[in-house]
C-alpha cells in the first residue's frame, strides 16, 4: 500500500491483485463531507493522480469509480436502455451523452454499444480532458468528446443523433435553461429516436436526498426552502451555506416530474414528445422498472411499495419514487414529412 499526499487529505491505493487497486480516500478534516471514501479500478497510478488533482479528495472515489465499479453508472444505464429498447436498436447509431462530465456515462455506452458512435459533450475543458483520458485507458475507439460552447448550445457541426441520455443532467440545469436545453437537444434527434434521462431526483419526493437530505423541502416554497437549506443541511456545505438561490438550483435542489420534462421539450409542429412504459423483461410500466432495480432483501414489504406506487400512478400520473427514470420517443405528426 501507498499514499498520494494532498493539501485536503489522502489517498490510500492498496494493490489487490489481477491490476485492480482499491483507492480510499482520507479528508484531512473528519468534519469534511466525502461523496464516496472507497473504489476499485484498474486505472494506472498517473492516471489516478490526474483524478485526484481533478477532483480532490472529497471526490476522487465517486469520480472514478463511476465506470470501475459494476453496480454504479453502468448497471443503471444497461438497465434503463434494456427496459425499452433491444441491442439490435443500437447498431451502427449515433448516440449523444449530453452534460458527460469526467466520462464515465460515455465509456458505458462505449462499451454498451461497440457499434455504435458515442459523443459526449459538457461545458467544462477540464471535464473533457478527463473524459478522453477515461477512453484512452479503455481502447475505445468509438467515443469522441467536445467542449460545449456554452450550457445551452451544442458544439457546432455535432449532427443528429438516433439516441440521446442525460445521466444526473437535469436537475443541474435551471429553471430558464431547462426548455431552451430539452428544445435544443430534440432538435438533434432523429425522428423515431429516443431521449433517456436518468437520475434526476423527483421534484416532490418527500425527502430532498440529492442536495440536503432534508424531508418536506420538496413541498416548500423556494424562499423558504432557501432559508430551510442554509440553516439545516449538513450536507454540501459550499453550496447549502450559500446566500444566493441559484447555487441551490445549480446545485441540483429542484428536481423535476415527467410532466415538467415532457413539457420542456414541448412541440415543434412537425413531432411531439411521447413518454414511454417499459414492455421489455416482463415489465409493464414504470413502476415495474423501479421494483426491478431493488435488491431482494424484505421483499414483501417492497411488493406492497410497488402496488402503492402503481394505484398512485394511476390517480397522480406520476411514479413517485426518488429519481426519475424516462424515455421519451420522438414521435411525428401523422401526416408530416
């Protein structure tokens, strides 16, 4: 075992065998908030180091292990596409990882789909250049990464795509760029295509878990909310703490329903956005989906969840569980060309 020294703590890296190395990270502060304090990953020490510099210690766990560890980012988007679509779909198609971060959501599909073309965009150099770093480590051939223009525009010349996801994306947008990001994006998509956006906390939820870990703040006003954040979370203390609202927002506080996506996207006179079930795997909604996502453990008391969870649908139109898990399908106008 050794240790890679920071100003705000350490990294521990203990080879375990077969080139996997554990990483945990140590804050200099106990009082200091860690994301996640452990991973796995076959990634080199230097490539390690660039992600500790990346993203201190506080993050360099939760960054790399995104698409080193199984159970993580990659479970989540092999799920989600499985539930809708078959692989066969994603042959020789253009995919686009909007809002991509370090990578890991790209270098998923990468490896999801090898047939496929894979772009993945963000707003931050920085991010790029790790996402790429990301790639090489895996020989992947079939990823491209560019910088974003800016938070509402798409690099020039980028072209249609036949896919489109947003992993934890949504919530980061604010309110004002939320229907000029959705109209953008489902300008780019082809007709048929799809939009998957995952991980975005339901806005109503009776527990805020993305931003604060504060109950009820869902159902407040933002005054309050604002007030509510600052005083009590212990959580995020560089966002929470802040006098200014739209930290909280760009932070991720106010997440989102189906219907507010849905309307985001709106209508562009030649297509309309239609929110789909999942039929695949023997699932028949969305409800279905979250139930499948869960461990066995009490798995009576979660069968009795999920009934709830579907007469709610039924009334609400909403499947109120933690995050929001869609696919939305370009669907065009009878009658238009």
């Amino acid at each position: 075992m050794f240790t890679l020294r920071r100003p705000d703590g350490s990294l521990l890296i203990e080879e375990i065998g077969n080139g996997v190395r554990k990483l945990t990270a140590v804050p200099l502060s106990t009082n200091t908030f860690v994301s996640r304090t452990s991973c796995t990953t076959t990634y080199p020490v230097e490539l390690i180091e660039s992600f500790l510099d990346f993203a201190g210690i506080t993050g360099v766990c939760e960054v790399i292990g995104r698409d080193s560890d199984p159970d993580t980012v990659a479970n989540n988007i092999a799920a989600l596409t499985a539930a809708y679509c078959d692989p066969a779909e994603f042959v020789n198609r253009k995919i686009l990882d909007f809002g991509c971060g370090g990578g890991a959501s790209s270098v998923v599909l990468a490896k999801l789909f090898p047939e496929s073309q894979v772009v993945g965009v963000d707003l931050r150099a920085d991010k790029i250049q790790m996402a790429a770093a990301r790639a090489r480590h895996h020989g992947l051939k079939n990823v491209a990464f560019h910088v974003a223009p800016s938070g509402t525009e798409l690099p020039s010349g980028i072209g249609q795509f036949d896919f489109a996801y947003l992993f934890a994306v949504y919530e980061h947008l604010l309110p004002r760029e939320r229907p000029l990001v959705m109209k953008l994006l489902w300008s780019k998509l082809s007709d048929g295509g799809i939009l998957f956006l995952d991980a975005t906390p339901h806005r109503y939820f009776p527990i805020e878990l993305h931003s604060t870990n504060l109950p009820l703040i869902n159902y407040l006003p933002d005054r309050v909310t604002h007030l509510m954040a600052r005083k009590f979370s212990r959580l995020r203390a560089e966002i929470n703490k802040s006098p200014v609202w739209e930290d909280h927002l760009r932070g991720g506080i106010r997440g989102a329903t189906e219907k507010q996506v849905v309307d985001s996207i709106g209508q562009d006179g030649r297509s309309v956005p239609l929110l789909l079930e999942p039929k695949r795997l023997g699932l028949e909604d969305r409800c279905d989906y979250w139930y499948s996502r869960l461990s066995p453990r009490y798995g009576i008391i979660k069968k009795a969840l999920r009934m709830g969870l579907k007469m709610t649908y039924r009334v609400s139109g909403t499947v109120l569980t933690t995050n929001l898990s869609l696919a939305i399908k370009k669907e065009r106008f009878p009658g238009n060309r």
